[in-house]
C-alpha cells in the first residue's frame, strides 16, 4: 500500500455507532494506531492503513461492515464473499451487475444499480423514501466499496469525470476531488459516479489467487483510491520516493529515464486515471504530513524536504491540502 492519508472526519464518523452504543472507542483507536487526540483536530489526518485497520476493528464490534448505515447489517465475511464472486464475470458490466444484485440484496435502505448511456457510466445509489435524513457515511462508504472493487477487477483505475450526491455539502467535501472527481454537484436527484462507457466492457482480469491478496489487503487498499501496487504510477511512486526532492526529474527526463516517448507516458498514466503532476503533488503532501507529525524538522527545512523554495508557498499548499497551517497542524496532531 502506498502512502497515502485521510480525514479525521472519517475517524469520527466510523466510531459514531461505537460510542451510540457505549463500546470502547479508545481500544479501537490504540489497535488502528490512531491518537485519541487527533480527534480534536478539525485538521487531522490518518494513514489509510490506520483508517483500515478502524474499519476493521469496528466492523468486528458491530459484526457490520457497513458500519450500522443500514437498518440491516452487511455481516462481517460480505465484502470478501462478494469480491469471491465476482472474479468469476467475464467484463466488468457483467460483474458490477452481479454486485448491485448482492448490495440490494443484503441492504434494505439503500438501492445501488449500475446505469449507462452512449458514452457513459453511472454507478448510482438510491436510498428509501422514508429514510428521514440522507446516511452520508453509508453513501460513502458503499462508494469507497463499489469503485475500489471496479477497479481491482479489471486491474486499473477507473477515473471518475463527475460525481453527484443527494445531499448537502458536507464539513469533510475538500477530500472528495481526491476521493472522487473535480466536478462535484450536490443537493441532486441521486448520488452516482460518473465514468466512460468503454470501462463496461474491459475483462475481469482477478482470479482465486488475487482475490485472496486483495481480501487481505483490505479495506486500507480502497480507503483513498484503489492502488494498483504493480502498475506504472505504483512503478514512478516508488522511484520518486527513493530520490532527494530535488532530484525528481521533469516529465519528459523522467519519461526517457523510463525509455517511453512523453506521450507514451501520458496516455498510460492516463490509463491508470494518474498524472506525473498529481503523484508528485500526493507525494510531497504525505512526506509533509509525516515529517510535521514524526520529526523535530523545522517547517523551513520541511519545506525544502519536499521542494519549495519558499516557506510562504509552502504555506499556501499545505493550507490547502489540511485546512491549516504546518505549526497548528504540528501541534494538533502531537497533541497528548
């Protein structure tokens, strides 16, 4: 799994059945690796292991992997018989019917289709009628689901052009371009993901020896994004993580170090629903968060660390990417 973080937002909304039913949330927080005190941080973040390892133990304390969104629970063992199922479709519209089947049919709130015009894709989820306020959790929850398992079975990611939501704009929307797409609606009809037709027709490329790794692996392996660890972005990650900052060569070097034309590159990171720009951009972000929570760096040398010449820009970037700045952030998340 490849470094990556998410909100503290998140963390609350997994515990909030714990603590509806007086369970040990502090237990649960000790065994995901995870500060009680960052919780108090409107700004925090947690590693997607960390995140996946809540999701986990809270699963286990509810027997619902779901994490009580429905008024039916998805016992512990759905997601794994589910993706044991669907290794055996030929396409990948042929197995994302077989899962709308298997979410509808353990789930009484919330109804989940796969719809599609000439050129595009929907994965929409419906939810009853009298359901008094929108399960926004749930909705992202069954989201994280669906389009990490699309991806893993067809072994790439499958980018998302657009995406709608039935509810309102919640606290936590900054992680959602990450998460989903760039072009966001709320307050719409449904909520449903938007991707390219042609996606319906790829083969199911995941077999009895996959699927037992995936398994395995998750949910932290579909917290953020699904991460396909043998892939070429995976590939670039690793090679700019091993380099000094400021020896990351620029798109067309990096493409001749790789002996690819620029424009073979581009169009097989597209390919991965990646961009040269977007893996150095997470990259410096998560080195800055680990270094801000894990060293005694000084915020100028962090700065340089991952390559801002100055202090000020590197201010503005990571105001953008946490809500504020590194010596708040730092003491937040230090905070015991």
């Amino acid at each position: 799994m490849e470094k990556g973080s998410i909100s503290v937002y998140f963390v609350h909304s997994a515990l909030e059945p714990i603590i509806d039913r007086g369970l040990d949330t502090n237990g649960l927080l000790r065994d995901a690796g995870i500060s009680p005190a960052l919780l108090q941080s409107t700004q925090g973040r947690v590693s997607a292991q960390s995140f996946g390892a809540l999701w986990l133990g809270v699963a286990r304390a509810l027997d619902d992997e779901l994490f009580n969104q429905d008024s039916r629970r998805m016992k512990v063992g759905s997601f794994a018989m589910l993706c044991q199922m669907l290794i055996h479709c030929d396409t990948l519209n042929s197995a994302l019917i077989r899962m709308m089947r298997f979410f509808n049919l353990i789930l009484d709130d919330f109804q989940c289709s796969i719809e599609s015009d000439a050129h595009h894709a929907h994965l929409t989820i419906r939810e009853a009628s009298d359901v008094r306020a929108p399960r926004v959790f749930g909705y992202e929850t069954l989201l994280m689901m669906q389009h990490g398992i699309a991806c893993w079975l067809i072994g790439r990611r499958i980018p998302i052009k657009s995406a709608i939501f039935c509810y309102p704009e919640p606290s936590r929307s900054a992680e959602y371009p990450l998460m989903y797409s760039d072009k966001l609606q709320f307050n719409g009809p449904v909520t449903a993901l938007t991707f390219d037709r042609s996606y319906l027709d790829f083969p199911v490329v995941q077999n009895e020896k996959t699927v037992k790794e995936f398994v395995r692996l998750a949910p932290a392996n579909i917290v953020l994004k699904y991460k396909n660890t043998t892939g070429l972005a995976a590939q670039i990650k690793r090679r700019l993580r091993a380099m000094a900052r400021m020896e990351w060569p620029d798109f067309d070097a990096f493409a001749e170090s790789l002996n690819m034309t620029p424009s073979t590159l581009r169009r097989r990171l597209e390919n991965e629903g990646q961009s040269y720009q977007t893996i150095k951009d997470h990259l410096r972000r998560d080195v800055a968060i680990d270094s801000l929570c894990h060293s005694s760096k000084s915020v100028a040398d962090i700065a340089a660390e991952v390559g801002f010449a100055e202090v000020s820009a590197f201010y503005r970037a990571f105001k953008k990417w946490t809500g504020t700045v590194p010596g708040k952030y730092r003491q937040r998340t230090q905070k015991r």
